[in-house]
C-alpha cells in the first residue's frame, strides 16, 4: 500500500495559493490592529468607575470566550442580512474575527493596565493631563512594553482562527485547501501544503513581532 | 504677600474613616512650609487634596483664588500650576529624563517643543543632571530619578510646589544632594509646601512649620522655635525623638 507523495497534480493550484495566502494575511493582520483597539476599550470599560460599565465589559469578554469562532461567523455573514446588515465575505469575516479576538485582548490588556503603577496615573493627573492624554502618553505605551510578549500568542491565535473564514466563503488559505483537495484528490499533499503555508505565516509575522519589538524597546532598558 | 492657597474647614473621610478633620491653613507666595507628624496623620493625603487626587468630603480649598474641588476643567487649571514631587518619584519608565520634562509643558500646556527643550535643558544645570539627560529612569540612581522628578515639576513654571517625603525613599548618601536643589529652590523665592522628616532641613529652609497628629494640625509656627521648643506636648515629644 506505498502512497507516493507527489505536490506535481496540486501544482497548478498554487498561482490561486498565493492569493489565498494574502487573504489569510490580511484578513488576520487587520483583525489583530482591530481587536486591540476594540480590546483597549474593554479593557477601560472593566476599569470604570460606573458598575454597569464594568458589567458590560465582563459580559463582552465571557461571551465572547464561550462562543465558538464559527458561530460568530455564521451570526455575522448569515443571521445579520436579516437584520439589514449585509457584508462581503471579507468583511464579514474580519467583523467575527476582531470581535472574538478583542474578548481576549481585552484580557491581555487588562492584565497591561493592572501592571501600571497607581503612581503613573497619579503623576500624569497631577500634570494637569486629560483622562485621554494620560491614557495616550503614559499608561499606553507602558501596558503595550508589559503585553508585547503575550500578544504573540494571540496573533498566532488569530492567524490560525482565520482559517474558519472558510465557512463564510472567503478564499483563504483553508478555503484553497478544501477546493483544491477535492477537485485534485490529493487531500493529503494539498493538507501539507495548507499546514506548511500556515507555519510559515505565523512564523513570519511572529518574527516581524519580535524584530519590531527590538526596534521599540532596545535592551537593557526596562520600560 | 499675595496668599496662593487657603484651606478652610477641610475634611476627609476615606469610607467613615477620618483622616483629615477640619484643617485650615492659609499660604502666601514665597512660604516655605514643612509639615512634619507621626505616619499615618494624613500629611501625604492633605497635599493629595491640595491638587485634586483625592476628593474632599467639607471645607473648602482655593488655589490663586480658583476652587480646586468639583467641576474637572477647574481641577486640571489648578494642577497646571502647582508641581508635585513624590517620594517614590514616579518618572515615566517609557521616557528618557528628558522626555519625562518635556512631556507635559508639550501636551498639556501646548508650548513649542524647541522652547521647552531650551527650558528643561537649563533645569538639567540646574538640579546638576546635564550628564545624565539621556537615560532612561531604570538606569539612574533614585537621587538622580528624584532630581530629574524635581526638573520635571519646574518645567511648567508652577507657582506652587509640593513635595511628599522626597527623601524618604533614597539612599543617605544620596539624600544631600536632592536637599541641596531643593535648598536651591527655596532660595529663589518659590512657594513650596513639604512632607518631610527631615528636621534640620525644615528648621534651616522653611519659613512655617506644620505640626499634625491624629487628623488635625496641632501647632504651627517658626521651625527654628519649634525646634527648639514647641508649645505642646505632642509636637515636642514628637521633635524630640525625630531629632535624635
Ligand atoms: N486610598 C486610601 N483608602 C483608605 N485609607 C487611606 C487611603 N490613603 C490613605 N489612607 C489612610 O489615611 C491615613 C493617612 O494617610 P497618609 O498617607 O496621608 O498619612 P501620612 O501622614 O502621609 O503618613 P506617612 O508619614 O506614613 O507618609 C492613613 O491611616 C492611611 O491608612
Ligand atoms: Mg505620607
């Protein structure tokens, strides 16, 4: 029963490859930039000083961890339509993907902000800075040097979550691999080459972290 | 001598907890006042409401005649002007010494980033940091963080200073030089209000001393006299052992 593995059948396929590759990069790329904005202001609002604030935000951040990616997805491209909301593949795909990512965001940056000395806000304020400039000029850039190693999890989480943009019939990197493996029968070639396509963007985004994070925080400085 | 600040009647509770109960006290421009007191009488936590960081539960605080309770646009008008030194400094860790100067006259008062370098460059000769403008907090000495936190309140030009036990949390060796910008300060006429512990400092540069204990200012008059004798029971048996 010898298989021989043979990437020649799927090899027509990789011109469409290259395409999905870009999708899948994208679509992750924006979502992370999206979630950690969405995130930071889940994070504030379980800070607030008003209870029902708080409440709100600890509900965004439970649903969110307890319901399944796929789920969102579905809700967002095909129960939304209902309501009027119509989205494209891609963008419906990047509304469930930053929405599900900032729920743990917000739990990274949560754990940023509790890192900041009472000392930090309390010198900023008593600089006269805003709620706003206290936040953009003191507290960010301290959470973002404390969460910058745990949010390479998250990134990679994202990468690899995308996959399920599949379902909502975006071209992407596991939506290449279903057509292609169906269409070639050579599932086992096009799967390895799916998992190898994910290794290396992951691996490269991850890297491009660490590099820009050497640039933004040079040794031998604690920030 | 035109008065900067005027307590009256100033409560504070935290929870139903007391910590400050009725203080009224009234400061012109050019006052040096030392309060001194056993821990926990609520020193730390007047200055805290002098600016604003705490809120207040009676009396009234006025500062250049503006009330620094209520409305946030009147708290921040007042904290534009009044500088704070902390005993465990606070420098933005993110920021060079410089930048930690710079940051504020930048964004909060909005000057010209060109002119506030000029200025903060001349505060680093003057608290006799020039050397170290460069480095970040994490790689100073806590007398040079403090300095370089004495710099940071000087550089937008407030007409009060306060400092809470700015020596308390340094090195003894390092402890002189931080008095010695501060004795600076106090020889140019500025208006500053100090926690402190250190006595000698207070008899030599302050103008007033504050006596507190138990929520309330006991005695307040001439550091040199106070020193030497004070009225009550409490502030001389309190002088006594912090003097040695
Ligand atoms: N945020 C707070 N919540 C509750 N109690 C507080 C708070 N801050 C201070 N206190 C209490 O208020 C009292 C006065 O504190 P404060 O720090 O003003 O004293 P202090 O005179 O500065 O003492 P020390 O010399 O030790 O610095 C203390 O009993 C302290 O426990
Ligand atoms: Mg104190």
């Amino acid at each position: 029963m010898g298989y021989s593995f043979t990437l020649r059948t799927i090899y027509p396929y990789f011109g469409d490859l290259w395409q999905s590759a870009l999708n899948t990069l994208s679509l992750s790329l924006l979502a992370i930039v999206l979630s950690i904005a969405l995130g930071a202001l889940v994070a504030l609002m379980r800070r607030s000083a008003l209870r029902p604030v708080r409440l709100l935000g600890a509900a965004y951040v439970e649903v969110m961890r307890n319901t399944p990616l796929l789920v969102i997805l579905y809700l967002v491209y095909f129960a939304a339509p209902e309501a009027g909301v119509r989205l494209s593949s891609f963008m419906a795909a990047l509304v469930g993907l930053t929405l599900n990512s900032a729920g743990y965001m917000a739990e990274i940056l949560r754990a940023g902000l509790i890192a900041v000395p009472p000392g930090q806000f309390e010198a900023a304020q008593s600089q006269g800075m805003s709620s706003a400039q206290v936040l953009r000029h003191v507290v960010f850039p301290q959470v973002f040097r404390t969460i910058y190693a745990p949010l390479g999890n998250q990134v990679i989480a994202v990468i690899l979550a995308s996959s399920l943009a599949t379902a909502v019939a975006l071209d992407e990197v596991a939506s290449w691999m279903q057509t292609v493996g169906s269409s070639s029968f050579r599932f086992f070639e096009t799967f390895v080459v799916a998992a190898v396509v994910y290794l290396v963007l992951c691996q490269s985004v991850n890297i491009a972290r660490i590099l820009i994070g050497r640039k933004l925080f040079p040794q031998g400085r604690r920030a | 001598m035109t008065e900067i600040l005027a307590l009256d009647g100033l409560v504070k509770r935290f929870g139903s907890r007391t910590i400050l109960d009725g203080i009224s006290l009234n400061v012109s421009a050019g006052e040096i006042v030392c309060f001194v007191g056993p821990s926990g009488t609520g020193k730390s936590t007047l200055l805290r409401c002098i600016n604003g960081l705490e809120d207040i539960q009676g009396g009234r605080i006025s500062f250049e005649g503006q009330a620094v309770q209520g409305n946030p646009s009147a708290i921040r008008a007042v904290r534009k002007r009044v500088g704070m030194i902390f005993q465990h400094f606070n420098l933005y860790p993110h920021l060079t010494a410089l930048q930690n100067v710079m940051l504020a006259p930048v964004v909060v008062h909005k000057e010209a980033k060109a002119e506030v370098e000029a200025r903060a460059r001349a505060l680093f000769d003057k608290v006799r940091l020039a050397h170290r403008i460069n480095a970040y907090p994490a790689e100073m000495s806590g007398g040079e963080q403090q300095r370089v936190a004495i710099a940071r309140a000087l550089c937008t030009n407030p007409h009060l200073l306060m400092f809470d036990e700015p020596t308390s949390a340094l090195d003894p060796e390092t402890v002189g030089d931080v008095l010695t910008v501060m004795r600076d300060l106090a020889l140019e006429g500025r208006t500053m209000l100090v926690v402190t512990h250190e006595i000698r400092f207070a008899a030599d540069v302050g103008t007033r001393m504050v006596f507190m204990d138990q929520c309330r200012i006991v005695e307040q008059g001439d550091p040199r006299a106070m020193v030497a004798g004070a009225q009550t029971e409490r502030a001389r048996k309190f002088l006594g052992t912090i003097h040695g």
